[in-house]
C-alpha cells in the first residue's frame, strides 16, 4: 500500500467504520438504480433532478431509478473516498476536476474515453480531465472560472483595471456608505490564483509547487493592501461572507465564479453586472482564474452490467437540447463544442463576457500534487493575511510543507 492509500486509509477510518457498519447486502433493486452524489449549489439542483426525470420518462429507461444525493464540496471528497475503501461508492459523482487526480492515483474512478466521443467536447475542458493520456471524466460544462460581479445601482460600468477599481473605491463607495468596495473569499487558493498569474506567477509547475516566488509575495501583499491599508476588502470574510455582503447591497463588487450567475442575475434582476477581472495596473497584466467544467466521473467499482444505462444518463444529460437548456436555466457554458456554438449561447452578454474571461484563465491541473499545493497554501496565506506570519515566512513555509507532503504522497 503506497503512503497515499495510507493516509486515505488511516484519515477516514472513521467514515470507514460507518460505512462498513451500513453496507447491507443488495437488493435486485441496485442493478437498476443508478447512485449520484454532488456537490453543486442548491439552486442547481432542481435541474439536475428535472434531466434525470426526463431521462427515466424515455421508454428505454423506464425501469431505471435514478437516485442525487448533495455533499458539500469537501465533504463529498471525503465521502467519496472512504465510501471507495469501504466498497460502497456511489456509481457516479458529479464535481469539478480538481479532486479528479487524487481520486484517479488511488484508483476510485475510471477511465472513460471508451464510453464517450472526446472530440465532441471542447478542446480546454477535456484537458482539464485529462492525466497520463486518460480521460477520467464526462464534461457537464465548460468553466467553473472566477469572473467579477458588480451591482448596477452603485457602479454603471466594470472598472477594466484595478487604478480603475480603486478611484471608484475611494470616491463612489465612500459615497454610497457601503461596508467595502469589493468582496471575495481571500481565504481560499482558487481565488489567489488570478492575481498570483497577474502578477507573473502560478501554483504549479507540471507536478512541482511554485509558492514561494516573488510573485506570490506580491500577490499575499496584494491582499494585505486591499485589506487593511486600503481597507476595500473586508479583513476576514469567507465565502458566505462575501456571498452575503454582495446580496445585501454592503458591496459594489464581488469575485465569485461562474456558478453563481444565475442566482445573482434572479435576485439582482435589472442591476446585476457581469464583467471581467479587472486588469492588475501595475503589471499590465489580466488575472488568469483557473478553468474546467464540471464533470460525471464512475466509479470504478461499477459492475460491467451497469456500464450500458450510466452511459446513456451521461449522453442524454450532455445532449446538444440539455446543454444549451443548461445555460439558459444556470448560464453555464456547454462542454459539447455543438452547443457552444448554438445561437441562444453565442448570441448573448453573459455568453460573451464568460468566454473572454475563459481565455484569460488557464486550465486547472488535476496531477494529484495540487491537494498538497492547495492545503498548504491555504494554511500559511491565511497566517499571513491575518499578520500571524511575515510573507515572506509564509511563502517560505507554503513550498517546504507542500514539498514535505508530495514526497510523503509519493514514497
């Protein structure tokens, strides 16, 4: 057993030991059930559950059941795991491909190019799911990137670089007595990596941690200035933090992701902006948000007899009708180059906006170094922006414990 099957192992026990204590025998009922575990936000899901509805109203199908079950993002990782070293694992899982790698290296999922068409989907989102010459996911959509979101009663227009953001700032904000100008979660990596590729750096390497770089140093004082010279940012804010901020008209601007259009633009209705990214001013360089999709990835513990029917569920939810239905229900991207290409995508301001925030990203690594990457440089961001840590002891500190965990991984 290598040290990650260790550590998996060993880390979940308990999961492990209540899902040894669950597994019963299974009944005639399993063979045409199909199990789906995601992570996605709830608004999402009466979508989802209204395609699998429809895929079991097909004549063929009528006989399937077709049972979702919602984890948050973290939680369902750590499901997942322990339901794989336990021998219960659902058969499918829908979540974006940045677990994809771990989960490929232990042998959890399986490859799938020989259950679906590789060249019917877009070009970058099959790269996003795709590690030692194997596909280990079906695209559901093409994105999952961060993009900026403003509130039209306060700002007219995006500001196209942060010179910009900043006048609007110190001037308008202040103006409208708004708690702070911008929000987004400066406690998570994902939301570093545009600025850290702003200011000329990214996490990694191929499978080598680059944290502890001049430009992550620039990137971590980036934060600080926001935070507590400029004071535009709020100082400890996460996700339902920022979320809540911009909900409640105590923010201009947010950095969120793609995920969230359809929610801002129903409870903005005629003041919801979508923008760019602004561009950093004092490199003249964009943020590059990290970009995939979402994914269908099996299990590789589904029987041979069960291949057939997830199969047709994977290619009736990414028909060219179902994606381009996606978009207009979740204004997200298809995966499927086909739709992309649809009318009712191509000709509107939020299909626009996204793809040109899309080829400002870059694709998200899913080489199983990136959980050691992301973990450590959670950590020690988070004692340099609360002043626990020097940045440069903090940068310092995110390459050694990286390092330290991928050799640990891969001995």
């Amino acid at each position: 057993m290598t040290n990650l099957m260790k550590g998996l192992a060993i880390g979940l026990f308990p999961a492990l030991l209540f899902f040894g204590a669950c597994s019963r025998p299974k009944s005639p009922l399993d063979a045409s059930t199909i199990i789906v575990w995601e992570q996605e936000d709830a608004q999402v899901a009466p979508y989802i559950d209204s395609v699998f509805s429809a895929f079991k109203k097909l004549p063929e199908n009528k006989d399937i059941q077709v049972v979702r079950t919602h984890y948050q993002t973290e939680d369902l990782r750590s499901q997942f795991q322990a339901a794989s070293l336990a021998g219960v694992a659902p058969d499918l899982i829908m979540c974006p491909s940045d677990t994809a790698g771990l989960f490929a290296v232990s042998g959890f999922i399986r490859p799938v190019e020989d259950l679906i068409d590789a060249s019917k989907f877009n070009k970058a989102v099959l790269q996003a799911i795709t590690l030692d010459d194997h596909v280990w996911g079906v695209p559901v959509s093409n994105g999952n990137h961060l993009m900026m979101f403003f509130n039209k009663k306060y700002a007219k227009t995006a500001p196209k670089d942060t010179d910009e953001l900043f006048r609007f700032c110190a001037n308008e904000a202040k103006a409208y007595k708004l708690d702070y100008c911008i929000a987004f979660d400066m406690g998570e990596p994902f939301w570093l990596a545009p600025w850290l590729a702003a200011f000329g750096g990214w996490p990694i390497d191929n499978k080598t941690p680059t944290l502890d770089t001049p430009a992550m140093r620039s990137a971590v004082n980036f934060y600080l200035d926001l935070k507590f010279n400029k004071k535009y940012a709020p100082p400890e804010c996460d996700y339902n933090c920022m979320d809540s901020l911009f909900k409640e008209g105590k923010t201009a601007f947010i950095i969120n992701g793609d995920w969230a259009i359809s929610g801002y633009q129903k409870h903005f209705k005629k003041d919801f902006g979508l923008a760019l990214i602004p561009k950093l001013s004092s490199t003249g360089l964009w943020p590059a948000p990290m970009v995939s999709g979402k994914y269908f990835m099996l299990s590789s513990g589904v029987k041979p007899e069960k291949l057939g029917m997830i199969k047709r569920l994977m290619d009736f939810y990414t028909t060219r009708d179902n994606q381009i239905r996606q978009f207009k229900e979740l204004q997200r991207l298809p995966a499927l180059t086909e739709a992309s290409k649809a009318p009712e995508i191509t000709g509107t301001e939020v299909s626009r906006v996204s793809m040109e925030q899309i080829s400002k990203g870059r694709p998200m690594s899913m080489a199983t170094e990136m959980r050691a990457i992301w973990d450590s440089a959670r950590n020690y961001l988070g004692m340099a922006t609360s002043k626990k840590l020097s940045v440069e002891d903090a940068t310092r500190k995110m390459q050694e414990n990286a390092v330290q965990k991928i050799t640990e991984m891969n001995r």
